[in-house]
C-alpha cells in the first residue's frame, strides 16, 4: 500500500477550523462552570478606582457635580436588591504617621439604610438603659465567653468605661474587626443609652486607610436623591472637620461615588470641598 495521499488543502483547513471551535467550546465551558471573579467595582473600598477597570462605555469621563453623580448611580444600578451608596475619598495625608491619621464617626441626617445591631459591654443600671435604648447584646464576663468562641452577632460594640478591662481580653478578637470600643469615636461611654441610639440611628464611623482612601456607606440607592445629597453634605464636613493639623498640602484630592453592584463616577472635588463656593453643586 502506497503512502496516503495529503488531504486537499481545503479539507486541511476546515479540519483545522473544526479543531478550534471544539477548543473554544471547550474553553467556553470550563468558564461556565468557574465562579465569577469578585468586580473592582462590586467592593467598596475601591470605589475610587473603579473606572480604570470598567469598560470604556462605563468610564466616567468628566467630573460630575453631586446631584449628577447621584442620578449617575442610581440609574446604572440593576441589582435586585438595595444597594448601598458608597463615598470614596482620596486624602492628601499619610496614615503611616501617627500626626496625619484621620479617623472619627458623624451622624448622617438620613440615616444609612442598614440595620445596625450594637452590643454593649455593661453591667447593672447600664445595661439596663443599654436595653431599653435598643440594644441587641448586652452582657460582661458572658459577652467575653461569646466572643472568644467565635460568636460574634453584633455589627458595632460600645462599652462603659469600668468594663474596658474585660473587653481588653477580646481586643485581639474585635480589634482586625474594627470592633474594639474607642472613646475617640465615642463608643467607650458612660451614657450607653446615647451611644446604642446614635448607633442605630445612622452613625456612620470612618478611617483613611494606608492609602489615604476614606470610604462610607451614605444611605441606599432607595433614598430619595436629596437624602443621599444631604448626607454626603454631613459627612464631607465632618471629614473635612478632622483634617490633622500637620497636613498642609491638598486634602481632598479624589472623591468617586458608586453603588454596591455599580460602577463609579468621578466627582467635581469643588462640589464635595465645604471651603470651596461650589461644594454641594
């Protein structure tokens, strides 16, 4: 038998046309069944920048004003469910030096949408305010034992004074969870009533991180959009408020608004700077 004869040069490419597709669909396949990656844009705390990683139909490609970013936002979300309305605001300090740390909590005017359960560390005539002012936990020695089993039902923690001793013992529990108690942010009190109220009454705490990025939830696309403005008014003067004496440069030098699920929109630094005649337009 003589040697095969080559096959003519248009079977060889419709062979090699069928052996593609069956390694794209195969390809195609293996994505299905690979679970999604987390989107930039689907965490908060890089709602700044969001934009470089969206398409470029996406990308904000102006500065907006507030009432713009917001009707933004609200109009690209299509999660089924209600959305939290993240600020993220690039600060010109360097966390890294204990003279330009930024950190401190504001009541919002509106509220932020999301149920809040407090834990109180309290004994006697305290917890006895502590839950009739609305807390969902309220204990000592107890709490502690909780916690040290990995039982942690509580979003935020406030604690008397003469109970920080036994709250130390957690500390390196609640502490990576930002839920040590801390009189600079007025959940180390005497009047737990007052603290658990203003916790569920729309509080919100922030923190520039390493990066000099602050962020915070500002209500919920739900809101109507003179709600989310005026919290976002609250909030930039309270961050505003806490600029460290050491920072003489530019303090606000980014700012992006963006919803849970969303993309982000780049924001007019005048409109969010209270020491600027456009802030708020």
């Amino acid at each position: 038998t003589g040697p095969a004869s080559p096959l003519p040069q248009a079977h060889r490419m419709a062979f090699r046309t069928a052996l593609s597709l069956r390694a794209g669909a195969a390809a195609g396949a293996a994505l299905a069944r690979t679970p999604p990656l987390r989107s930039a844009a689907r965490t908060p705390a890089r709602c700044l920048s969001v934009s470089a990683s969206l398409p470029s139909s996406l990308r904000s490609r102006e500065e907006l004003g507030v009432a713009a970013a917001i009707a933004n936002v609200k109009g690209r979300s299509r999660a089924k469910f209600d959305e939290t309305v993240e600020l993220a605001v690039k600060l010109g300090v360097d966390p890294r030096k204990s003279n330009q740390t930024v950190r401190g909590a504001t009541q919002l005017p509106n509220g932020t949408g999301k149920p809040v359960r407090v834990a109180v560390f309290a004994k006697d005539a305290d917890a006895d305010a502590a839950r009739e002012a609305g807390a969902d936990v309220v204990g000592g020695e107890d709490l502690v034992q909780e916690i040290q089993k990995g039982i942690i039902e509580f979003d935020r923690c406030i604690a008397t004074p003469e109970m920080m001793p036994i709250v130390s013992r957690v500390a390196r529990i609640l502490g990576p969870r930002q839920l040590m108690p801390n009189p600079k942010l007025g959940t180390v009190t005497k009047n737990v009533a007052v603290g658990v109220k203003e916790l569920k009454g729309g509080q919100v705490q922030y923190r520039a991180e390493k990066n000099g990025i602050v962020h915070a939830g500002i209500g919920k696309v739900s809101f109507t959009d003179e709600a989310l403005s005026e919290n976002i008014r609250a909030f930039m003067i309270a961050l505003t408020n806490a600029k460290p004496e050491s920072v003489k440069g530019k303090y606000i030098q980014a700012a992006h608004l963006c919803s849970t699920m969303g993309p982000g929109f780049k924001l007019d630094i005048k409109a969010v700077d209270p020491s600027s005649p456009r802030f708020m337009m």
